[in-house]
C-alpha cells in the first residue's frame, strides 16, 4: 500500500485506484474507530456528496475502513486565493445550510461527546452541569465542519468528509462549532462574515460558545 496523506489521527494509503483505507494510529480504540465509521454510514444514506464507504478493517491491532478516493483542493487553500474567496465562501456556508436540513434521528446527542471529552480529561463539575442544561435539537449536525473538510473535486464537485463528530442537535450548535473552528484556524472577520451569510446571530450562538470555549482545553 502507498501512503498518501496523514493526518492527527490517521493515515491515508491508496488501495485500489478509486479506493483508500483511512487506517488510524496505533492506541485508537476500535470503539472510536467504529463510531466513526457507523456515523460514516448513516450521513451515506442521507446525503449524496460524501465519499462511498466499503468495509470496517483491522490491520496489525490498528483499526479504519476502506472508502472512495477523493482527489481535488480543500475548500480552505482556495478562499486562501484572493479571487476565489468570494466564491469559496458562498460554497462553504451553501453547503452548511443545506447539510443542516437533515434531521440527525440516527446520530448521538451532541451533549454526550462534549461530556465525553471531560470524562476523559477531568472532573469539571461546573462545566458538565452547564453542558446538562443545553436545549436539545434533532438536526443532523457534522460537528467539525469547516474548509478543510470539504473537497473541491473536478468530477463530484464538493465532497464532505470527517464525521468523528456527527451528532444530533440544535442547528445553532453546528454554526457555533463552526464560527469556533473558523475564529481559531482564520482571522475573525472571516468567521463573522460566515455567520452573516448563514444567518444567525451572536446571540443566537452565544449559549453554545461559553461552552465551547470553556470545553476546548478537554478536547481530544
């Protein structure tokens, strides 16, 4: 097999033409693993510009599964080139607002990875309580969907990928995690014209990013 990409938590090898395994790094648990892979799955049934998923595999006591080649440029090295930002934009929050019309019925309650994350790194009993008391929500929500998780292919167009984080919640939620992610990796005139062109206000999200912020140092 060929590596052809690595990243924080997995590596990429080339196994067929159209086919890569996404094969995570020694001490990922397989029920890390097979949760993304089960959400992999489900976002499959309900939405069409994701990569094809095939099979679940354990290679040398590490885990991952076996999807379609996507080949293209993040949507985040082209909003990087001045004349393709206007553009990049429009795509990346059309692409967000559609995603959010999905209803996330199958999906994991947003509140229960966040407790997640301090189960595993600490006991903040102030914090978890806060999270307790989050309104719940049944969209469909990505949970890590910013430019680089979007590839711009010359045959598919834009494909979605990473789903670790697939939950269900209110939609406000996944529009908080975004402007978040996007406030952390870009400047932050980036992340509030982001939040304009999908509508919703810092009122709206600001509920959900008290949390978020105060959550960050527990993320894994």
């Amino acid at each position: 097999m060929k590596k052809i990409a690595e990243g924080n938590t997995a590596e990429i090898f080339e196994v067929e033409e159209k086919k890569v395994l996404k094969l995570f790094k020694p001490g990922y648990s397989k029920s890390s693993v097979s949760h993304e892979y089960s959400n992999h799955r489900m976002v499959s049934e309900a939405a069409e510009n994701v990569p094809r998923l095939f099979a679940f595999i354990e290679k040398n006591q590490r885990f991952g599964f076996i999807m379609e080649k996507v080949q293209g440029s993040s949507l985040a090295s082209l909003m990087q080139e001045p004349p393709a930002f206007d553009w990049a934009m429009e795509t990346f929050t059309g692409l967000h607002k559609n995603w959010l019309t999905q209803t996330g019925d199958g999906a994991a309650l947003y509140t229960d990875w966040m407790l997640r994350q301090l189960d595993e790194k600490s006991v903040d009993g102030a914090l978890a309580d806060q999270i307790k008391l989050l309104p719940s929500g049944n969209t469909l929500c990505h949970g890590d969907f910013h430019p680089y998780n979007i590839i711009i292919t010359p045959e598919q167009g834009a494909v979605i990928i990473d789903f670790a984080t697939v939950c269900k919640a209110p939609k406000e939620y996944d529009v908080a995690r975004t402007y978040f992610l996007l406030k952390e990796a870009a400047e932050k005139p980036v992340a509030d014209l982001y939040l304009k062109k999908m509508q919703v206000g810092h009122e709206d999200i600001k509920i959900y990013m008290n949390v978020l912020e105060a959550l960050r140092r527990y993320e894994t």
